[in-house]
C-alpha cells in the first residue's frame, strides 16, 4: 500500500503524490471526489502503471 505524501487540485481531478513500497515518489493524476481520488492513489502500482 503506497503513503500519501501531497495532493494537489487540478482542474476537475487530483495530482496525488505517493511514497511506493519501494520509496520512490511518484505523481499519480486521478479524478473523481477526494476521497475516490485517495483510495486510487493509495493501490497505484507504479510497474503497471494504473490502479488496480
């Protein structure tokens, strides 16, 4: 599960940055409400790319 580190709104979505299990940092852009935005966010998996 990744750590939510920053949001930023952005235009009708979020810029959600995460820290990944690996430690690396990473710009996840979601839409939807905040909280859908958080819940994407936190299952982001980098190697794919996309939620899951």
């Amino acid at each position: 599960m990744n750590q939510i580190m920053s949001c930023i709104p952005v235009g009708s979505g979020w810029y959600i940055q995460v820290l990944l299990p690996d430690g690396k940092l990473q710009w996840v852009p979601c839409v939807g409400s905040f909280q859908e935005a958080i819940d994407d966010a936190v299952r982001w998996k980098s190697e794919k790319g996309e939620t899951t």
